[in-house]
C-alpha cells in the first residue's frame, strides 16, 4: 500500500466518530475476504457428475419456475 494513501486513510479515520470507525474497519474486514483465493477448479474437478441427473432437472425447473419473478407486497 502506498504510504500516502495509508496516511490519508488514517487522517481520516482519526476524524470520524466511534461507529464509523467500526463502520470502516467492517468493511476492510469484507474487503480483504473479497480479496482472498478460492480453490483452483482442477481441485474441483472430483465434485463434478456427482448431483444425480434428475435433482439438476429439477433445480433448474425451479429456477426457471421461481426466478424473475416480482412479489409486490415483499418491499
């Protein structure tokens, strides 16, 4: 990290009450779990083929029986 942008990061952060502190530290704390690394797909690999045909048939048909849909009275 730049020193600079450090510097004015905690310039800033110095000035914010107690909450938006943890407001800030918060959302670093996403950030860097955003950030880190997944597991190759390769590794992956012995998972496939194992969800029986029929439950993948039936998934999507859900998905594309539920999804898109707009229920109104839900906001």
């Amino acid at each position: 990290m730049s020193l600079a942008i450090r510097d004015q990061i905690l310039e800033k952060l110095d000035t914010l009450p107690f909450g938006a502190q943890r407001q800030v530290l918060s959302f670093v704390q996403a950030l860097s779990l955003s950030t880190s690394k997944g597991i190759p797909g390769e590794q992956m690999l012995c998972f496939a083929g194992l969800i029986p045909e029929e439950d993948l048939r039936a998934m999507a048909s859900a998905i594309e029986a539920e999804c898109e849909k707009v229920d109104s009275s839900e906001w």
